[in-house]
C-alpha cells in the first residue's frame, strides 16, 4: 500500500501513483493556482458525499454478492456495528482534513489581502 515504495508490477506502480502523486499534484495545483479566501466552513461536509455514495455501494455490494470488498466492510466477518464504526472512521478523516484546508486556506487568504489589499472604491 502507501507505505510501500518498492514496486513490482505495473499494477503497483499505477497504485502508488494514484495514491501519492496524484494528491501530491493535487495539492500544489490548490496551492499555486486557487485563489486563497474562498471557501468556507461547511464546504468539507459537501465533500463527503463522494466517499458515503461509495461506502453505500461497497456495502450494497457486499450484501448482494456475499463478498465484501474491504476486510474493515466485511458484515458476516464484523457485524454491523464494527462496520458502522469504521465507516464513520473513514468519513471522519477526510472532514477533518478537509477543516484543516479550509483553516489554511483562510489564513492564506488573510496573508494575501494583507499583501495585495483591494482599491477603495
């Protein structure tokens, strides 16, 4: 996974790359290029509609099939309420990181407009 560097397939090599580059360029795209300012606070809530979508399918999947495709989704092997925990883990973390990207981008915004002020009309 991501802590693995050393890559032994093509398939490897498309996983670490889907999972470090890309937010990595994600990351410095928002930097440099997206005005700083801008977002508010509740903008993190929206950006777990994604993630619950998927996490409801996995585990629709997983009820139809039988199969589960994450170990931490697995009903039979878990039960429901090891399940629900986990899945509210793995919102959790994505809202909080997404808090902390507004906080900078706040601060970023103030620290510009301090150096750029706008024109008095």
């Amino acid at each position: 996974m991501v802590g693995l560097i050393f890559f032994s397939t093509a398939d490897s090599l498309a996983k670490g790359i889907i999972q470090i580059v890309v937010p990595l360029l994600y990351v410095i795209f928002w930097l440099v290029f997206v005005p700083k300012g801008k977002l508010d606070w509740k903008k993190p809530i929206y950006w777990l509609i994604s993630p619950l979508v998927y996490l409801l399918w996995a585990c629709l999947f997983g009820a139809i099939t039988g199969r589960s495709s994450y170990s931490f989704l697995d009903v039979r092997a878990l039960g429901y309420t090891t399940v629900i925990r986990n899945c509210s883990i793995i919102l959790m973390a994505p809202f909080v990181v997404g808090e902390i990207f507004v906080g900078i981008d706040k601060l970023i915004g103030i620290k510009t407009r301090h150096l750029h002020p706008l024109p008095p009309l």
